[in-house]
C-alpha cells in the first residue's frame, strides 16, 4: 500500500512541475502588448494615471516648423543667418544686431526671441511665418564679443574703444548708413562723423538684407537698437505708412515704450527702417533704453502685440 502512495505522490509532483514550467515558457515568449493612454477627465478631481508610455515623444515645441538661410556672408566672410518658424504667408521679419558688438544686447535679444517662439509655438498665429536675423553685423559682434554666435553677457569686451569699434563692419562702415534713403558717403551718429560706404549698399551685409526684402513680401518689419528707450516710425519723405503708425502704436503700447512718429534727435541718413518705408513696407525702429540690458518682459509683449496684430 506504502508503494502505491508513494507512486502516487511521484506522478502528482512530476505533473505539477510540468505545468509550472510549460506556464512559464508561455509567459516568457508572449507578445508585450503596450496599453492605451488613459484619458483623465479635466476636472478638480482628476489624478495623474501611470501609462509606461515612452518619455522621448516630442513636444510641442519640438513639432514647430524651423528653418534657416543663408542670406549673404560678411566682409569678412561670415554667414549672415535667417531662421524662419511656422510657414504661413504673412512674414514678419525681427532684425537684431545691425551695429554688431556695439548693441550686442539686441542680438541677445534676438536669440531670446528665437528661444521663446522654440518653446512657445503656439504664440506664432498659423498664417504667419517669423524670420529672425539675430545678427546682421557679425563682423562687429565678433570684435567685441569674440564670437559671431550666441555669446553670454560675461564675454563682451569691457574696453570703451572695442565697444565703439563693434559698431562698424569690417570696412569701418555704418550699416545703419548705408541704404538708399537720403544716403550720404559721411554720415551722423551722434556728434561723430561715420561712413555711410562707397554708395548705397555698398557692404554685403546691407546687400544680403536688401535681396532678401526684395524676395519677400514682409508685411512688418522690426529692427532693434540701442539706446534711447522708444518706438520709432519710418518714413522716407512720403509719410509714414498707415500700417507703419499702426505697428509703432502696438508695440509701444505693450512694451511701455514711448511712440515717436520718427527719429529726430540728428541727421539720419542710409537708415534702414527709412529705406524700407521708401519700398512700401512698414517697419519700426525699437531702441531698447541702454546697452546692457534686452528688456525682455517689455520686448515679449511688444512681439506677442504683433503677432496678434497679424492673426486672421
């Protein structure tokens, strides 16, 4: 009797082994099924739910359309860049650093703005396309600030002689004097005689800014200075541009800045802004209030004021 429990007892104990790893072996080889996310209701009452989804899935911020361009190289030979976020077809064009090293806190500027439309998507209204040309005199931005790229406040030359050079390119010529309204070979910057170059467009980096205008059809455009802490109209004998007087009341409005219907203060000949009024497009001079700082809450609500202003 003892041998037949115990025959008993051997086969019960082989049979559950069998099963214990054959239920093993399909648990080891079936597919891994990942679950749908879960939707939680938008509510007081809602709970985080755990789903083991991937955490590299790209953001928002990582889906917006980004380009950038080669516009024209320097002097000295290096690329002016454009960048370009969203494709709708109203273009609104943000210009930073047209006196390099000099007023290197508007091409700080102009990388903060680069930064938040990154991040901020969503604030660039789908029928408009931003381009942004954080440096339009690198040669002047690399005298001062070593570098033609994005740069930290703790890299700027503290030398008065190298700032004041930054404000130049390569041909010692002022930018800023070298477009065709009221263009002049000796130019004003304060009580300093400039050179306005050769002829109108004589630099290439005013040559890559005016080909690219002429390619688009921008219906804005803001450059920054500094610094005197306004809005300015631009106009070219002919008035300023309805458009011109709406966007210079928007910004200044948001930012706090004052509004000016134009620049004053001295003779301005070759300027930009001016040259673009005498072309049909608006545009506005924003001159942040010193040097140093880019004023960013102020220029953010200034930007996000135009972007709006352009949603349909």
């Amino acid at each position: 009797m003892k041998k037949i429990i115990i025959a008993v007892v051997v086969v019960l104990l082989a049979l559950g082994g069998y099963l214990v790893y054959n239920n093993f072996l399909i648990t080891k080889n079936a597919p891994i099924i990942n679950e749908a996310p879960v939707t939680v209701p938008n509510n007081s009452d809602a709970v985080t739910v755990e789903n083991n989804l991937p955490t590299n899935v790209p953001s928002q911020a990582e889906n917006i359309d980004t380009t950038k361009t080669v516009i024209g190289k320097s002097v000295d030979g290096t690329n002016i860049m454009a960048y370009h976020y969203g494709t709708g077809d109203t273009e609104i064009l943000f210009v930073g650093g047209i006196h390099g090293g000099y007023e290197w806190n508007t091409v700080l500027l102009a990388y903060s703005m680069m930064d938040y439309v990154k991040e901020n998507p969503s604030v660039i209204p789908k029928n408009v396309k931003v381009t942004i040309i954080p440096v339009m005199n690198p040669d002047g931005l690399m005298k001062v600030v070593g570098t033609t790229e994005k740069f930290a406040p703790a890299d700027v030359s503290t030398d008065d002689n190298v700032l004041t050079s930054g404000r130049f390119n390569a041909h010692t010529v002022d930018l800023n004097r070298n477009f065709d309204c009221d263009w002049k070979s000796s130019g004003v910057w304060q009580n300093k005689t400039v050179s306005g170059g050769s002829e109108a467009f004589s630099e290439p980096e005013s040559k890559a800014v005016r080909d690219y205008i002429q390619k688009h059809a921008l219906a804005g455009v803001v450059v920054w200075y500094s610094a005197s802490g306004g809005v300015f109209s631009s106009s070219c004998h002919d008035g300023v541009l309805s458009e011109t007087k709406t966007l210079t009341n928007l910004y200044a409005s948001a930012s706090g800045y004052k509004a000016y219907s134009s620049f004053n203060f001295y003779e301005i000949t070759g300027d930009m802004v001016n040259w673009l009024a005498k072309k049909g497009v608006p545009a506005i001079s924003v001159l942040l209030t010193n040097h140093t700082d880019i004023e960013w809450d102020k220029n953010k609500a200034g930007i996000d004021a135009l972007l709006m202003h352009y949603k349909k």
